[in-house]
C-alpha cells in the first residue's frame, strides 16, 4: 500500500492510498477516521483524479456530520462507564 496523494481540507485530513487495484480514501479529524475503498473498476480510468471528484462539498459536509456523530457515540458510551 502506498500513498498517491494528501490533500489537505478544512474539516479534516485526507490521505489517499493505493492498493492492488483499489483506492482506499481515509480522512481523519482527531482520534476518529472513516475510510472508503474504490475499485479501480468503478472509475472512469483517470485514476486518482476520479476519487478528487468524489470529495466534493457534500461528500465532505456528510463525513463532517459523520465525524461529529462518531465523537458523540464515543462520548455517550464513555460517560456510562466513568
């Protein structure tokens, strides 16, 4: 596995890697990440360039909600058991 690109974002770091024949995208904000895998196969044969399109404003505001939901998950659960 090797890193083809790291973008940086406001709402969190993005690291795109390459594996076989996949594309794997994992963004991070803090302790929490959510990962996505892309086959090659799904793309329209630009590579790296397609999964750029992918991360659009929406994209990136619903991983934003998600993160935001994860850390409120963690938090509850802790909270029981503290």
């Amino acid at each position: 596995m090797r890193i083809v690109a790291e973008l940086p974002h406001a709402i969190c770091k993005i690291t795109i890697f390459k594996m076989g024949e996949k594309f794997i995208v994992k963004l991070e904000q803090g302790p929490y990440e959510q990962s996505y895998k892309i086959s090659e196969l799904n793309l329209n044969g630009n590579g790296v360039n397609d999964i750029f399109q992918f991360l659009d404003d929406e994209f990136m505001e619903t991983v934003k909600l998600r993160f935001e939901s994860m850390r409120g998950d963690f938090t509850t659960a802790y909270n029981r058991h503290m």
